[in-house]
C-alpha cells in the first residue's frame, strides 16, 4: 500500500483542487492533523469524511502497510512532521511509497497574497507601522526609488531583487493606508491600484490588445502620446506640451523631460534663452546640449559622481597607506 500526501496552496481558493487530487480523496481514507484546516468544510460539502487525528509519523506509516492512505497536509508544509514521517517509513522492514500529490498551484503573482496578508497584519499589529500615514512615508518611496536605480547602475542583479522588493513594499503600504479611508473619502486598496493600472495598460497598447497595427516602437510612442492626450481630454485638463510633466523629479530629469516634450510639440527653441537666474540659465543649456547630443544628462551627472567618488576613496586609501607607511618608519 501507499501514502498520499496532498498538499494545497494557501494562495487558491480552498475547494479548488486539481483531478487527481478529488480521485484520491475520493477513493481513499482521508486524515489530517490540522483541525482547521480551510479545505475541511469543502471536503465535508462534498461528501469525503476526514479523519482528524493526533501527529503519530509512526502510526501512519505501520497503518499503510494495510490500506493506501491520503493525508491532508497543512499548509505551512509540516516540515518537522514530514521528515520523522519519512524516517518512521524507513524503519519499516517493507517502507510505503510515499507519493506527494499537489492538490492546488500557485499561479504566477501568487506570492503577492502573502504581501497583502503580512502588510494588513503590520498595520494592525505593529506599533511604526501602524502610525504611518502617506505624508510620513514620502522619505522611504524617495529612498528606495533611488536604491532601485544605483543596482541597476551597478549591474548588481541580486540586490536589484532586493531592492525592488522594498519599492513595491512601498506601494503595498500605501494602499493598505488608504484602504482605511471609506470609497467615498479618497479610499482604495491594491486591488484598486492594480485594477487602474491594468485598465491603462490594456488601453494604451491596442496594437496587443485591440487591432490597432504599428512598425515599430516609433509608432507604439507616438499612439501612447495620442491616447494619453485623449485622457487628459476627457479628465478636462487643458491641453500643453509639459502637462502631465512631474515638476517633483530631480531638475536635470525634469528639465531634459520638459525639452524632449516642447521639442516634440514644435516650440520654438528660443523659449530656453534668457531664463531667470544664471547659473540655472547655464544648467539648462548643459541640459540642452545633452539632448542635442542624444544623452541623458541625469545618468551623465551620476555617471560623473560615481567616478569622482571612487576618486575620492583611492584618494583615502592611498593616505591611509601612507600614514601607516610614516608611523612604520
């Protein structure tokens, strides 16, 4: 005979269980250690009695030598009970066959659940968290946006994972803040966020999802220029080149983005000349020049800054060294 170990995704619906695993629970006994188990009452609706008993690894090997068993693992995975399972199958002098049997699968963003659930468990238990609001959170976004881009300036493809766990940490945080607030007061949730940006996305590219054709990426830019104009229309904001430019970015951005916007619109050039300050004036013509150039001036600056800090640390090091070399002597 054999054991069955069937195991469920905490992440799926409880009742939603592949073939094989309904075959199985509806052709052999059934037990389980955890008596609330989420699957429990869909099991009992559908008629498969389920035996819940005390952990004995012993006992429910011996008890396959006679009858093939299902047991109805938890979901947190039984690490512990599994391995003196295995170890009491073994000690038999005619070990089962131990045959593990997904019941359910996690689907691909399934592990988000399990951020929504530690989140909304965070802002109810923990006293920071709980205190935050949108406002104090500001600082933590600013920070791991740019954490984000040194790993990818670096090419450090582990930390990126890292890093980009804390942005959408970020996100989840404050759609859990927000989900506080009742609909008619500003509230939403992340399935809200998520909502609103799968409806952008599928809007802006009708050449996937409508029968919109393109060429090439020139003409999928130039459609997301036309649709995002149409939004704003309907929105009722007044129609410019730079509306929509965020004026909160670092300036050489936000500067490079209004020139790229008004170059594409037709103005003049000449609205750049002469601006108030001079030191800005000069800014905004190195700006100018980048663009010109094909560059952006953001990454030119950091590119810049990252060599004159490792200017600056060989600089140390090699004054550390020749101290050390003096104190020596």
């Amino acid at each position: 005979m054999s054991l069955i170990i069937l195991t469920t995704s905490p992440r799926v619906a409880p009742g939603l269980l592949s073939g094989q695993a309904w075959a199985a629970l509806g052709r052999h006994p059934v037990r389980t250690a955890t008596a609330d188990h989420p699957y429990l009452p869909y099991l009992a609706e559908a008629g498969i009695p389920v035996e819940t008993v005390t952990p004995d690894p012993a006992a429910l090997a011996r008890d396959t030598r006679t009858d093939t068993i299902v047991w109805l693992a938890a979901q947190d995975g039984e690490e512990d009970f599994m391995r003196a399972l295995g170890q009491a199958a073994l000690a038999l002098d005619d070990p089962p066959v131990i045959e593990v049997l997904p019941g359910s699968y996690d689907l691909p963003g399934a592990r988000l659940l399990d951020l929504v659930r530690v989140m909304d468990r965070l802002r109810r238990e923990c006293p920071w968290d709980r205190e935050q609001t949108h406002e104090s959170l500001v600082p933590y976004l600013v920070e791991e946006s740019y954490e984000v881009l040194e790993t990818i300036e670096e090419g450090d493809r582990a930390a990126l994972r890292e890093e980009l766990g804390d942005l959408l940490l970020q996100v989840m945080f404050h759609s859990r803040v927000a989900q506080e607030r009742l609909p008619g007061d500003d509230g939403f949730d992340v399935d809200d966020v998520a909502a609103g940006i799968v409806e952008k996305l599928v809007r802006r590219h009708p050449h996937v999802f409508a029968d919109t054709r393109v060429s090439g990426a020139e003409d999928v830019s130039g459609n997301w220029e036309v649709i995002k104009a149409a939004e704003r229309a309907a929105k009722g904001e007044r129609e410019s080149a730079v509306a929509g430019v965020p004026m909160g970015q670092p300036a050489l951005s936000l500067a490079a983005q209004l020139l790229r916007r008004a170059e594409r619109a037709g103005v003049p050039a000449e609205l750049a000349e002469e601006l108030p300050s001079e030191l800005g004036a000069r800014l905004f013509d190195l700006v100018r020049l980048a663009a010109e150039r094909g560059l952006d001036p953001e990454a030119e600056l950091r590119a810049a800054a990252r060599a004159y800090r490792s200017r600056v640390e060989e600089w140390e090091v090699a004054r550390q060294d020749e101290r050390g070399g003096r104190r020596t002597e």
